[in-house]
C-alpha cells in the first residue's frame, strides 16, 4: 500500500481549503493534480507529505496514520518538491542535494558511498553535474527547479509529491523533466497547470475545484471541452487522433 488520503478535509483559518479528497495511487503511476488557482492543490500537498493535519480524515502511509510517523521514517519513503524553494544560506548545488540524503543517515553518519552514489545519480538525472560547484545564488530560476528535484531524486524515495515542478522550466526542461518522473519506478503525484503536460504525461489526473474534487479519472476521461469550460472557463478543443491535445481558444472580449 502506498501513500493515501481518504476523504481528508483542512479547515485553514475559516476556509475549507480541502474538502473531502481521497487520493489512492496505483504504484508506480503518476497522477497530475489539476484545479484553477486557489483550488487546494498545493494545500492537498501539504497534507500527503505530512506538513499538516488534515481536520478530519485520514493520511497514511503503508497502512498507518502518517501523523503517528516521525518525519525522519515519512521522508525515506516521500519526497517533497515545494513552489518557491529559497535559502539564504550561500550553499552550493552538491549541498543541496545532498540534503536529500539525511532522512537515511544513522546516528553514526551512514553509508557515504551509498550518498555520494545517490547524488551523483540525481545529478546526473537532471542533467546538472557540470554546475555540481555551482553557488545556489548563481543559477537561474528553472535551474534552482532541477537542483530542488535532483536533491527530492537523491532521497530515493517511494513516492513523489512535487508541487508545479514545470513552472519555471522552458520547453525542454519541461518535457525532459515529466519525462524523468514518469519513468521513475516510484509514485508522482503533481500538481500541474498545463493541461496539455497533463495530457502527455500523467496516468490518471484529478481536477480540483474550491477543495473539493470535480473529476478523476485518464486524461482522456477528464479532459473534455466541458470540464475545461467548466473549471477553467476557457473554451477548448480537445483533439485525441494522435496523443490528447488541447487548443485553447480566445476568450470573447465584452
Ligand atoms: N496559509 C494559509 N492560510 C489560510 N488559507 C490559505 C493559506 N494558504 C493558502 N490558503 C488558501 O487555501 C486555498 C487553496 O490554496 P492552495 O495554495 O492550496 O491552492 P492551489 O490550487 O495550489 O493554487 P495555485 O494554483 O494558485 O498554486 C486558497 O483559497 C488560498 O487562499
């Protein structure tokens, strides 16, 4: 069994910002978590990855609640890629991700050649080992991305939660990076905004709206002209001969 919510609900200062969601990934597979802005998607995040409690239903994790887990046992087997990642703290890229690598050390360090295996692999993965000794502060936006995905990559995890991971990347990382995820042998949940990345790459997608869960299913399924016109309020076409594809059309000035 893996990660899953079962009708979690979060009350987040008066507003019910996730109501009544379950979430039972197949795995291996990747679901891309769709919804306007505002629709609960980073905050259904939140509550996977266990930075919150959900204020009522359950989260769990191999069949036990994940609020009785300790962080460090959560992050062996979950690993988060948040939006705005930041530090202060002049570090380079191997520091960063490196830091995927505490969740699996013992109290007597742990394994180093296991570690510097792991960061080399994720390096590599998101073609960054030539910026390796590069400082944080001196890459790009959707460079800082890939570091914050190769550090999520080097904790080995089971399951992935990545939170508008494509956002900051330009057209090749965005296919190279949803490429990677996909293939990975491990869980991927994503919330994501370009319906037609969702189309390419997600095995099945849910559609939020206003905390609340609108549609499930391939994108196939979900993606019709009706639902986007509905959530989205965008007319579309939705071309499915070769691959799904979704056009979107102006929207009519008053
Ligand atoms: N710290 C907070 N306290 C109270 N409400 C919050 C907080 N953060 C977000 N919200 C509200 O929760 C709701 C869901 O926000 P959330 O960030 O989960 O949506 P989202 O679908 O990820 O949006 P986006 O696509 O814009 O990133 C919104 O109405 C937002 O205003």
């Amino acid at each position: 069994m893996t990660l899953h919510a079962d009708r979690v609900t979060w009350n987040r200062s008066g507003n019910l910002v996730v109501d009544g969601v379950s979430v039972h990934p197949v795995q291996g597979e990747t679901i891309g978590l769709l919804g306007p802005n505002g629709s609960g998607k980073s905050s259904l995040i939140r509550l996977l990855a266990g930075f919150a409690k959900p204020t009522s239903g359950d989260v769990g994790l191999d069949g036990q609640d994940l609020s009785t887990l300790r962080r460090r046992d959560i992050a062996r087997a979950v690993a988060v890629v948040s939006q705005h990642a930041d530090t202060d703290v002049d570090v380079s890229v191997a520091e960063v991700v490196r830091l995927g690598r505490i969740p699996h050390r013992g109290a007597f360090g742990g394994d180093r050649t296991a570690d510097d295996r792991a960061v080399a692999a994720a390096l590599e993965h998101t073609g960054l080992t030539d910026k390796t000794d590069r400082l944080w502060h001196q890459l790009s936006g959707g460079e800082r991305q890939r570091v914050q995905i190769a550090r999520a990559l080097a904790q080995e995890p089971r399951e992935l939660l990545l939170d508008e991971p494509t956002n900051h990347l330009d057209t090749h990382h965005q296919l190279e990076l949803m490429t990677l995820v996909t293939r990975l042998p491990i869980t991927s949940i994503v919330a994501i905004h370009d319906l037609n990345l969702a189309a390419m790459f997600c095995d099945r997608v849910m559609v939020m709206r206003q905390g609340r869960l609108v549609a499930a299913g391939t994108p196939r399924e979900v993606l019709t002209p009706e639902l986007i016109a509905d959530v989205y309020r965008v007319r579309a076409e939705v071309r499915g001969d070769d691959g799904l594809t979704i056009r979107f059309l102006p929207i009519d000035a008053d």
